[in-house]
C-alpha cells in the first residue's frame, strides 16, 4: 500500500485540478501494482482510503489543514479535515503502511529559524518511507537538510547524490547515501528495520527534467512571495498556501504543473518500492 495526503487536493492546487491529480495519483499507484490509501479527516474519523465521492468533496473546499497535533481535536469535535505529511504519516504508520508519497516535505522556513514544519518531528519518530521532491522550495533548503540529520531521519538520493530543490533537481546540497532501484530502496528500508530504527527515510526523488523549472526563476519569485507576506502579516499554516498561490501567479501556472509532475512521480516511485518491499 501507498498512503497519499490530503491537503494537496484541498489546498495545493485549484480546482478542478485538485480532483483530477488525486484521482490520477491513485491511479498512478494502482498501474504500478501496490494499492493507495488516501487519508483525511471525515465527519471525525480518521480515514485511510477515502472514497472517490469523499475525495471530490475535498477538492470542493471548505476543509482546513491537520498537522499530526491537530487530529485528535479534529476527530473528538466530529470534524472534517485534510491531513498534512505529518497528520498522513502519523496516522499510515499505525495502518502499517510502509510507503507514503507526496509533492514535497515541510522543514525549516527562510529567515525563521525557529518556524519548523512538524514534518520533521513526525518522520523522527514514525517507521515510514516518505517519498518527495526533497522539501518545498520555499524552505531554507540546507538549514532542513541538517535538521533531517539532527533527528536521525535517513535522507537516500533516488538517481541522484543531490538534495532536489522541489521545482528543480539540484540545489548543491550534496546526500552522503544514494540508490539508483526500487529494489535497493526496499533493502534499505529492510535493513533499517532490521537494526530496530524506528524513525523514518526520505527519499528524495528529483521533478522530471522536462517539468522542472529555471532556478533563477524560482529563487526571485520565492523572494517576492516572501516579501508579500511579511508585508501581509503571514505566517504560520497560512503561510505555505499564500506561498504557492504566488508561485503559481508569477509564473503563469508553470509552478502548478511541475507540482504535478512531480507528485505523479513520486507516486509511481513509491508504489514500485512498496512492491519490491512486499516481495
């Protein structure tokens, strides 16, 4: 199995968009063998494998973001709720699902060292694969690479030594571990196990080449999204939405499609690996 987030389709794209690249990044999982579960929040209880009607229902809006803390609130008020890396992975690892893809992780903000995305603790303490495109470009990239290293979170480079930048697969932060199989990845996960680690792997698979986008592009309109929202007073969960809505304006929806891109992507990757696990 395959666990997928949520508030991709809730906040991350528009709609109709949403709907489409959910149904298709199940499906993705499907072609390649292993069978997804997306989770979310629903009438207060926790869901593994939302149904399609569920599904558009989220894309349709009206649902807010759950971090690993939120759900138990979430769930004892009887709510509805996307869930976030953390929430989806928190709660797949007590599924038992091994694998779990998504866009790409939160980390540390830019200029906000002590603004950390509860991704990092998560994946610290669940006995989960996470596959991404490395953390969100919007992120202080190196600072999130050392913490991932502080907590022991075991970064493997897919086809690359490179940490991918999210919109690009370079960033120069060199990975000390690299796997170039689905079948490697699963004895890495295997052997992790066998050691008794329970914290997490990331492993960071790059945006297609022919979707990723120009670095320079990416870094001014970073720092113009930036600027926008201390100007606005933005922080906190808002942040990351205001952040990509941004994004996707100042570049003529090009960012939208990379995202895409690259979710399918991780997709196809991580259900391969669940594959080559479960053999």
């Amino acid at each position: 199995m395959v666990a997928l987030e949520s508030t991709l389709v809730a906040h991350g794209l528009p709609w109709p968009e949403n709907l489409e690249v959910g149904l298709t990044a199940e499906e993705t999982v499907r072609a390649a063998g292993a069978v997804p579960a997306t989770v979310a929040v629903l009438c207060g209880e926790v869901t593994v494998g939302v149904v399609p009607a569920a599904l558009e229902r989220i894309a349709r809006g009206g649902f807010d973001k759950a971090n690993q803390s939120d759900l138990a609130a979430v769930v004892a008020m009887g709510g509805d709720a996307a869930t976030t890396v953390s929430a989806t992975a928190f709660v797949a690892a007590r599924a038992g699902i091994a694998l779990f893809a998504t866009g790409g992780i939160g980390g540390v903000h830019r200029g906000e060292e002590g603004d950390v995305s509860s991704d990092l603790t998560t994946l610290a303490h669940e006995p989960i694969a996470v596959v991404s495109a490395g953390a969100k470009a919007i992120l202080d990239l190196p600072l999130t690479l050392e913490r991932l290293e502080t907590l022991g979170v075991l970064v493997l480079g897919f086809g690359t030594s490179e940490f991918p930048a999210f919109y690009t697969s370079t960033s120069g932060l060199r990975l000390e571990h690299r796997v170039d199989s689905a079948g490697r990845a699963a004895d890495v996960i295997r052997a992790r196990r066998s050691l008794g680690d329970r914290s997490g792997v990331l492993i960071a698979n790059p945006i297609p080449a022919e979707a990723a986008l120009d670095p320079d592009l990416v870094e001014r309109v970073i720092a113009e999204a930036l600027e926008a929202a201390g100007r606005a007073g933005i922080r906190g969960k808002r942040l990351t939405p205001f952040l990509l809505a941004h994004l996707a304006k100042a570049t003529a929806s090009q960012s939208l499609a990379a995202n895409r891109a690259l979710v399918l992507n991780n997709c196809r990757l991580a259900a391969e690996i669940a594959v080559a696990l479960a053999g």
